[in-house]
C-alpha cells in the first residue's frame, strides 16, 4: 500500500451545498424527507408569525414533490450586495444564508423559528429539482434549482392580480433518504399544529386525490386541547393562559418573549405532551419544557404545604404531579438555541426561567381562586405518590443481594402499564447512547451493559447476584433470580417485553448467549410466560440507485449474509445493474444513527424480534442444550456436538 501524504493537499474546502450532500445526517433526519418539507413550512410561518399572511397552503403530489405557500411578503429578489445574486438564489444556494441572523431588534423578524441559517438550503441540497415562485411588488418572480445547483436563472414578469408570498415546490431526492415517503400521519399533525399556534391563522393540507383538509383555531391552544383530549373527562377544569413579556428587569428576557398554554389532568387513559418554540416542534422537549414543569409543580406543591395536604411520610416529586397531566405549549423567544439542526430540543439558557416566570404565578393565582379543583388534583398526585413508593417496595432486593433501589445506568419509561412497557438490555455505552435518543420514552426503557456478563450456567443464586451486571439486570426487571422448580414472585414484573439487544456479529452473538443462559438458567418462569425477546438488528445496509422514472433510489437493511445473498439476487432478478448498488456492514448498533436505530431494531412497527417463548416440557430440553454449550465442565461434549454439527456451527476462529 502507498504512503499517504498528509499535507496542504489533503484539506479539502467544500463549497456550496456540497456538504449536505456529502453528509446528509448532520442537517437532516435521513429516515424520511418530512424534516425537508418542514423547512418550507417554518419558513411560511415565520411570514404569519411576523404578521404578513393568514393563510398556508401545503400540497402533495402523486409524482412525489410537495409544494408549500404562503401569504408573505415574498422572499427578496433584488441583487444581494456582496453576493451579486439575486437574494432568493443566495437563500436558497448557500449555507447559513438568512434573514434571520440580525441582533435583536434590528432585523425584519424579531422571532422565528429558524437561526441556524441552513433550513431552505439544505431542503434544495437533498432534492432532485426544487422550484422557487414569489410574488411580490406587482411581479411573479421564478427560478428552479436541480441536485442543488441553479438550472433556470430568475425570471421576473408583470402580473395584474395584487398578491404577494412565496410558493417553493422540491421533489426530495430518495437516495439520501431510507424511505423516500412522507408519513402523511406526522405531515398532518404538523401542518395542523400550526393553526392552533397561531390562532387566527387558516393550514391547509392538500394530498392529491384525497379529500382538502383545513384548520383554523380561533381559541388557539384550549380549542386545540379539547380536540386532543377527544371527549375524556378532565379531573379538574382546563388551565389555559399566555404572557408574553413587554419589558423585564431580567436582562435575559427580552420584549415579546413569554408562551401561551393548555393544562390539564386525567385520571386514566394516555397522556400527551405536545410542546413547540416559535411554532417549531420540539418533540425532545427541552430547557422551556423543564421551566414549565417547574413553575407548575412549584405552584401546587406550594399551594399543598399551605394547606397541609399530603400525608404524612409523603413527599411529592414532579413526576407525581406530571403523571397523569396532558399539556399543549407554545414558547416563543428571541435568540433560540437548539440540540442539532433538526430543533427537537431548546437548549436556549434563559428559556427555563422564562417558562417558569411566565406559568408559576399564573397558576398559583388559579389553584387559589378554584381550591376545590386544587384539593382533586392533590388528590390525585398523592395518588401517584402512593403508587410510586409502593411500586419502590416492589423492587427492593433482598438484604442477602445488598440492593436497594434501582441501577443508576437505567433509563427509565414513564409509563406505569407493564404490558406496554419494554426493557432494551443494550451492548456497550455507545449503542446505549443512540437508544437512549431513540427510543419511545413513554414506554421503552434502556440499560446499558458494558462487555460480557457473567456465565451463569454453573452458578447458584448468591453469586449470579454478586455480579453487578446481573444484579442491575435482576433489580430492573423486578424478578428474583430462580429455578424451573421455583415459583417466584412475579408481581413485582415492571416490564411486559425484556429485549437482548446486541450488534449482529460474532461479539454480540456471545453475549446474547450469555444473557439468555441467565434467563434460562436463573428466571425460567419469565421464559416460560414469554418476556423475553432477542432483537434482529441489520448486520448489512444496501444503497440501491434509482432505476428509471419509476423506480426511485431505496435503502434496504438485511439481517445477514444469507439475506444480503437473497436481496442481491432479487436485485438482479428486477434487471438492477450489476454492482450498481453499494453494500455496507454495521460494526455496531453504535454506529447507527438514532433515526435508523430506531426504525431497523426499535419501533415497534419495523423491527424483527425472536420471542423466547417455551413450554415446561421445552425448557427441560432446552436447558439440556445450554448445559452442553455453555458449562465448563462440557468442553468434550461440546466438540463431539461441533464434530458432529460442523456444517452448520458458525465460530469465530
């Protein structure tokens, strides 16, 4: 192999676009093109936001491009003064190019959802073609980029209708995307979600061959809760209120800064947290999240105290008060600062005792106005409370496992419903770290393992239990180690599924070995009732080129070689080009993204998982086989077995 030379040469400068393109995933969630479209859609708000519009059109079309427009003022098309372009080029055809920059108070919006000064740019980079029309000062204005580049320079005609906007056009290009489809599902919600933000405001979404869908709310977000809540019974009346900060003493909080809410409580049934920052969705929460919850459990465990309400030995803590609540908020500030250019997360600092400025007095003020509603939602967190501390005593270990509480490396679910809930064991902290992102934090739960636990085949309880790998594992789930002849208690289960989870190669073969010799060897009765699960992650990614006007570029994940083998041959079988495709190998669940994570291993509605599910009569057998493999005293058994089976015994030699 030649020597590299490392010197000025080996500095590459990508100009333009070239960026995304080269690397999708930092601009963008690569599972599905929404992210793109939304680009568009916040750009249309931002206009109604500042006040110019009161109405957004989104379209989709068979042929796969969606079309946004809006009501503004019309993205400028006058030369840029240092670019020499067109301003509507610039935007569109450079990376952090925007009007949304200037300090505040000087620039032409004062909030928007959009800073980072890559959102329309990195739309165009990741579309096939994607067509620009504004109407503005008496003219229509159009131009069309392809793969990112400039196709068809501005043109610019007289008009006789008096209109201004901007419609932008973008056929997402498949090959950058896992899916080349739109969830129409999250499109709707979205596109919906913006009328009850801006009140006053009409969406509308149109999906070619199917029924016009509009919104308007004139009450914004109580109106929009009402809806949410589809008819269940609040345990006390609705919260709902706004404050938006005219002047502050805190010099953080800037003029037009506040948020406006929707709060209530159930008593059964799902809940749902619906947040948003400059009409942007914030589906991870974040720092105005925090501040909220806050300035809300402060007014009621203050408003508790007074009164004396908790029992005695109860203390509250949030997740008391937040079990059984269901919100809609909307947060708007000046300066936003977000986790990743996807905004799922406010991290902007100051946002925290903003929210918590804006909602703690409110309803503070409103429990003592209305204490009877303040005594029932009490109640009701002391319910939980009570819920919490009796589900703690369930999980407490033994005095001979030395446990108490629950592992510090797990990551819990919120929801309370065993048969929902679901406990990812997963392989190392870094895969740990994507799933953690990935994940359903209302249902799903992650522990992290670190290398290969402990083989349990010869061993007896007491020392299964001295394992701390094991010993976290046994206090998670909430069963006690034991034998096939034992009945244990399993009503201290806090898991419906316990899925293995571990890369799909000869390392993580191993230690799924391991693990499920612990659940076979030391929690049978789990086995038997059918909680245990190994998933199925992909070992191989295929990136398939696009095959004429009817067959967009795709992504296809196989479980191993044998599948690649049969993807590659129908591949062949469809006329796709020899070689055309390109194949890659997962190292690790570490090395996928959270989104593919998520949508190969992860959601429930895509991933492969292998139930562990066997009779008493199956287990006797099946122990029998875990005996033979994995006791140490077995070594002659084993390779006699090996001799025997060798044509279809896969080693790691």
């Amino acid at each position: 192999m030649a020597k590299q030379v490392y010197d000025a040469s080996s500095i590459q400068a990508l100009k333009g676009l070239e960026p995304v393109r080269r690397m999708p995933g930092m601009y963008t969630h690569t599972v599905h093109p929404l992210h793109i479209v939304q680009e568009a859609i916040d750009n249309a708000v931002d206009e109604a936001l500042a006040g110019f519009g009161k109405r957004i059109s989104v379209r989709v079309f068979k042929d796969g491009s969606v079309e946004v427009e809006d009501e503004g003022r019309g993205i400028p098309v006058d030369m840029h003064p240092v670019e020499k372009k067109p301003a509507v080029e610039v935007a569109f055809g450079m990376l952090h190019a925007g009007g949304k920059f200037a300090k505040s108070g000087e620039g032409v919006y004062h909030i928007s959802g959009g800073l980072h000064g890559v959102g329309v740019a990195v739309s165009n980079a990741l579309s096939r073609r994607l067509e620009v029309v504004v109407y503005r000062d008496g003219q229509k204005h159009a131009l069309a980029f392809e793969g990112g580049e400039l196709r068809q320079k501005l043109k610019s005609e007289r008009i006789k209708e008096k209109r201004t906007g901007t419609v932008v056009r973008l056929w997402p290009d498949p090959k950058y995307f896992d899916s080349p489809a739109i969830p129409m599902a999250e499109l709707e919600h979205l596109v919906r979600s913006k009328a009850y933000l801006l009140p006053g405001l009409t969406t509308v979404l149109e999906i070619e061959g199917k029924e016009t869908k509009r919104w308007k709310y004139e009450r914004g977000m109580a109106q929009y809760f009402e809806f949410m809540l589809q008819g269940r019974e609040l345990a006390a009346p609705l919260f709902a209120g706004e404050r938006y900060f005219r002047d502050s003493s805190i010099p953080e909080i800037e003029p037009g800064e506040g948020a406006a809410w929707a709060i209530g409580w159930v008593a059964e049934g799902e809940v749902f947290a619906d947040s948003h920052v400059n009409l942007i969705p914030t589906r991870s929460g974040g720092t105005h999240e925090a501040g909220f919850r806050a300035g809300i459990f402060d007014a009621i465990n203050t408003f508790m105290d007074a009164r004396a309400l908790a029992p005695k030995g109860v203390k509250l803590i949030a997740d008391d008060v937040w079990a059984r609540a269901c919100f809609t908020l909307s947060a708007r500030i000046v300066r936003t600062q977000f986790h990743g250019q996807t905004k799922e997360k406010l991290t902007t600092r100051h946002a925290a005792k903003l929210l918590e400025l804006c909602v703690k007095d409110a309803f503070a003020l409103w429990l003592n106005e209305h204490p009877e509603e303040g005594r029932k939602l009490a109640e009701l967190a002391i319910e939980q409370a009570l819920a919490r501390l009796a589900r703690g005593k369930k999980v407490e270990r033994k005095k001979s496992s030395g446990i108490a509480t629950l592992p510090g490396k797990l990551v819990d679910c919120a929801s309370g419903d065993v048969t929902r809930n679901e406990l990812f064991l997963v392989e190392g902290d870094s895969a740990g770290g994507s799933a953690k992102e990935a994940r359903d934090k209302e249902s799903q739960a992650i522990l992290p393992l670190r290398g290969k636990v402990l083989n349990t085949m010869s061993k007896d309880s007491r020392t299964v239990l001295a394992n701390k790998e094991l010993q976290a594992i046994a206090t998670a789930i909430g069963v006690d180690p034991h034998g096939p002849e034992e009945s244990p208690d399993l009503s201290g289960l806090r898991y419906g599924k316990v899925i293995l989870m571990t890369d799909a190669d000869v390392d993580g073969g191993h230690i799924q070995a391991l693990l499920l010799t612990f659940f076979f060897m030391h929690a049978p009765k789990l086995v038997e009732a059918g909680h245990v699960y190994v998933a199925q992650p992909p070992l191989f990614k295929v990136e398939i080129p696009a095959q004429g006007k009817g067959k967009p570029a795709r992504r296809a994940y196989c479980l191993d070689d044998d599948e690649l083998e049969e993807t590659l041959a129908a591949l062949k079988k469809e006329k796709v080009k020899d070689g055309s495709w390109e194949i890659s190998r997962f190292k690790g669940l570490g090395e996928m993204s959270p989104e593919q994570l998520w949508e190969t291993t992860m959601n429930p509605d895509t991933r492969r998982l292998v139930r562990m599910q066997l009779d008493s009569g199956q287990l006797k057998k099946a122990r029998a086989t875990f005996e033979l493999l994995m006791d140490s005293g077995e070594a002659e058994g084993r390779r006699n077995w090996m001799r025997e089976h060798w044509k279809t015994v896969e080693a790691d030699v």
